[in-house]
C-alpha cells in the first residue's frame, strides 16, 4: 500500500463546474497536510494546507480533512481553464517533517 | 526576496559519470528537502535536512547517493556512477518550520538525463 494515494486521473470537469480531488494516507499519526498545484514543467506550489478535521476555505479552494477515515481532499468551485494541472497532496508524518507526496491527479477544465 | 535557486538547471551525462548537483534555499529557511520527479510521476522523497540535526536520509534509492549540508545554507545532492534509471528532475524545497509551519517551496529543479 503507498503512503499517499490519489487517483492519477485525468479528471475532467466543465469551466465553471466543482472540481473534487481526493487523497487517502496510511500513516494515522500524521499531522500536517498539503495541496501543491503543479504546472507542466514547472515546480509545485502551495495551494493550501490543514491540519484539523474539517473544512477550510480559501477563496475559490476549500481543503477537507477526516483523520478518522484518513482522507482528505480539495474542491475547486467556479473552475477555470488556468485551474488546468496536476494536483500534489503530501502528508507530513507522525515522525517529524518529512513529506510523503502522492502521485498525482491530473485536472482538465474545459472552455 | 529571492526564492529557493537549483544549478544547474539542465545536465546530460554519460553512464557511470558523477553528477552534483547545487541548491540554495531561501535565507533563512532551517529545513532543506531533496526530491526526485521521473517524467509523469510524483515527487519521492530523497533526504531532509532540519539545522543541525542529522539528516533522514531514509529516501535515497542507493548508496550512490549522498547528500551534505553547510549549516542552513548551501545543499548539495551527488550521484555517483550515474545510471539511466537515474534521468529524472530533481527538486529542491526549503522550510521555515516555524509554529509547525511546513509549507516548502520549490526551486526551478535541475533535470538530469543520463545516457
């Protein structure tokens, strides 16, 4: 089992529409997690991060975390064509600060 | 100020060279990250650097590996004897881990092809 899961995708959704992206983790001790947006050929950035159950919102994106389930995701509303990349979520664990990324999803909003 | 910086930014190697490879973090970040992205796949985790503390090293894929930190400053990452399965970009992250903060930020990378 990876320690980071996120199905590769491509995800697909219409401009305008809510994108969903998920990401499940294996270490039920981790503390803090990460959604990085990562262009083609560039490197990743910060998009947002959480570290309690709940929702957290920031302008367009709400970050979602269930540490019960061990899952957390990324909803993307009124998404936008330059939305359009592959989405990293990474974990920090229970030992300290070393980040485990998941592989990726891959979003497509179409004009 | 200026961001995390990677030299270089492009290598082509042969098989069996040495490699090393140069990052500097943002001043004053304590936390340094090494990670290697194949084409189309996610970022692995290579090593991580917290001030003085030593080193997880538990991602290098091999002893050809290694990797040295000047105090908060200047990292480097060496690949010995180069193989193919070693093409990749490699990328840099940096941390200020403040109040438990871990938000890294990436270099530009440096993509090594082997051949």
């Amino acid at each position: 089992q990876k320690e980071v899961e996120q199905n590769s995708g491509p995800l697909s959704v219409p401009e305008g529409a809510i994108a969903s992206l998920n990401c499940t983790y294996s270490d039920r001790g981790s503390q803090s997690f990460f959604w990085y947006r990562q262009y083609s050929g560039k490197s990743p950035e910060l998009i947002m991060f959480i570290y309690s159950n709940g929702d957290k919102e920031d302008g367009r994106f709400t970050a979602q975390l269930n540490k019960a389930s061990q899952y957390v995701s990324l909803l993307i509303r009124d998404s936008q064509p330059s939305d359009s990349a592959t989405y990293l979520c990474a974990v920090t664990g229970s030992g300290g600060f070393k980040t485990i990324f998941g592989a990726g999803t891959r979003l497509f909003v179409k004009a | 100020g200026a961001g995390v910086s990677q030299s270089p930014s492009n290598k082509v190697t042969e098989k069996g060279k040495d490699v090393e490879l140069r990052c500097d973090p943002i001043s004053g970040h304590t936390a340094l990250y090494w990670y290697r992205q194949r084409l189309g796949q996610g970022l692995e985790f290579l090593i991580y650097f917290q001030g003085n503390s030593a080193p997880d090293k538990s991602g290098l894929p091999s002893d050809r590996f290694s990797a040295e930190r000047t105090g908060e400053s200047v990292s480097t990452l060496t690949i010995q004897r180069t193989q193919q399965e070693d093409s990749a970009v490699y990328l840099c992250a940096s941390s200020s881990q403040l109040a438990g903060d871990n938000e890294q930020f990436f270099g530009p990378g440096t993509r090594l092809t082997v051949l």
